[in-house]
C-alpha cells in the first residue's frame, strides 16, 4: 500500500480461455479415467465452492466418459478436504477443487500447514474468479460506500462487519486500513449466516460472494454498496467498484482443480483439456457468470506459476490487514 492508500497487487490475470495444446496419446485416454472420478470440496454443501462443483460435475461427467461425483469435505477453513487429496491415491480418480482460502490464505494465517498448496499437488487448471459484494442492511443510512465509511471514521467504536470466511475477513480488514476506518469483525460459520446478521440489522456490514449477495440484494434484504474487483463488472450492474473509493482495491477469489503430486502427466493433460473444453461451453459459462464467476482457463503450468503468485498476493493482504498467524 502506497502512502496514499493505493493497494498495489501485481495481479496479472482474467486470461482468455486457453486452448488446451497438451494431447494424450490413444491409450492413454483409454485408460483415464476407467471408474468414476471425485471432485472434493473442502467446504459445506451450498458454499460458493460446491455451488460451483455442482455445476461442473455433469458436464464434466460428458467430458471424461464416467460420472464426477462431488464429495464435501468440510473442515478448518478448506485444510480437511484439501490434505485428504494430498494424501490420496495418485491416479487421477481424486480431485480436489482447490481455492483461495486453502491455497492463498491459510500458509499466511496459520503457523503450521499441513501440506504445501503448490508443491504437494499436480495442478491441472484454474477455472474462475469471483468478485465479493460489500452490502448493508436495508435500513442502513449510507448512499454509498463513500458514506458508509465516513460514518464509520465519525463513530468513536466504529461498525461492525461479519465474515463467514477467511477472504471475506481479509477484504473488509484492507478496506478499513486503507480507508482509515474502524471496523470491528464478528465471526461467523459461513457466508450465509454471516449475510443473515446484516440483513437483520444486528452487524453493519459484510462482503459476501455475488451468488447469495445478489439474491438478498434483489430480495431487498441488503444493499449492495461496491463490488471488490478493480473493474465495473456485468455480474453486477449498476454497483460501482470498491476502487472509485479506496484507489487500487481490488480482491478476488479464484478456484481451480487439482489432483496429489505424483498424479503422471498424461491423466494432468487429460484432465486439463476436459476441463477447459467444458468452460469453453456457452450453457456453463452463461450459467457460471449467473452465478458471479468470471470463467478463465489455463494450462497446467500456467496454473501453477499463477497459484505462486496468489500466494504472495494474499501474503500482502494478509500483512495490511495486520492478522497475526494462529
């Protein structure tokens, strides 16, 4: 953060959907996958994560020729389901949906990690972004987010905001430092019960993924004040980026596959192109971008190199946001 409060975040990313140049030869398509292929999710059934495995799996399922089940493994904020795929059997028929809190945030908020999330796993390929709302309840009396925050510097004990997760924690944390506001975070288990809380009335202010805070906000339950991501943004019309406030700020979740380390290269190459033949799919990027993911694709090696630099990212936002490793 510059000392005007410019957060600098070297992202380099929304690539263009890649055309997979990685070609299995004849048998070895033949022999991956040859049973059914699990998709684990390291959090709750309904989280934004399995919302977006469920969208993917039947497609995935025409893709590879046998079914990709979804398999919750919730627990320790993503670490659970992610370990167990580490530790899985390496031939392909495990898969974990790997995201920002287990590979991005955890090294930097926990003193001991159990796996490392580049180097203890094969990365097959990113599947897509997602910017986060910053929404108040209905009875708010901030206009904007510009409002919303000068109100914030004017109370001597601040506002209150909820998170459900660690991104979400993080956000709010950088936007009151760099706004130079008070915030005080209350924790909840997930987005859904944190959102409900503002809805209520009982905390200030959240950010929550667009897929809950765009129906609440439709709903009238919440307004919808600014969206995290640099840009406007057609997953939410009309609400103005964090940015045209707090110059710079721009935070968002990505999410993409990966499979344990030693998996070998021809099931990563296969799995890559399944992949990213069904993101080139109209119906599942129209169906992911109602949901507020913005679809991008790469190659295995293009994930990797991205998923280092997200790491040290969110190593910095963890550092402005002043959370110390438990």
């Amino acid at each position: 953060m510059t000392k005007h409060g410019t957060i600098a975040t070297g992202m380099g990313r929304r690539a263009a959907l890649a055309t997979p140049a990685l070609l299995l030869p004849r048998g070895a398509r033949a022999q991956w996958p040859d049973r059914p292929v699990r998709l684990v999710v390291a959090f709750p059934a309904g989280s934004l994560t399995d919302v977006l495995a469920r969208v993917l799996a039947e497609p995935l399922s025409q893709e590879l020729g046998h079914p990709v089940i979804v398999d919750n493994r919730a627990g320790g904020n993503g670490i659970v389901g992610t370990q167990a795929v580490a530790q899985a059997a390496p031939d392909g028929h495990t898969l974990v949906i790997i995201s920002t809190s287990a590979a991005s945030v955890n090294p930097h908020i926990l003193k001991r990690m159990p796996f490392d999330p580049v180097n203890d796993f094969a990365h097959v390929g990113s599947i897509a972004e997602a910017p986060y709302l910053f929404v108040v309840g209905p009875n708010a009396p901030d206009a904007d987010l510009r409002g919303f925050l000068d109100r914030a510097r004017q109370r001597p004990d601040g506002l209150t905001f909820s998170y459900g997760n660690a991104s979400s924690q993080i956000m709010t944390e950088v936007l009151a430092r760099a706004a130079g506001a008070r915030l005080t975070g209350v924790p909840y288990r997930g987005g859904a019960e944190a959102l409900t809380d503002v809805s209520a009335g009982r905390i200030d202010c959240t950010f929550t993924d667009l897929a809950n805070g765009l129906v609440q906000t439709q709903a009238g339950r919440v307004r919808a004040l600014a969206q995290s991501g640099k840009d406007p943004t057609p997953l939410a019309p009309g609400v103005p980026p964090v940015a045209t406030v707090v110059p710079g700020f721009d935070i968002t979740v990505w999410f993409g596959i990966s499979a344990p380390r030693a998996t070998p290269a021809p099931i990563i190459a296969r799995a890559n192109q399944a992949l990213n033949a069904v993101l080139r799919r109209p119906t599942t990027e129209e169906r992911l971008r109602q949901l507020g993911f913005l679809p991008f694709a790469q190659t295995p090696e293009q994930f990797a190199q991205y998923l280092r630099d997200q790491m040290r990212v969110w190593g910095e936002y963890v550092r402005i946001a002043g959370i110390e490793p438990q």
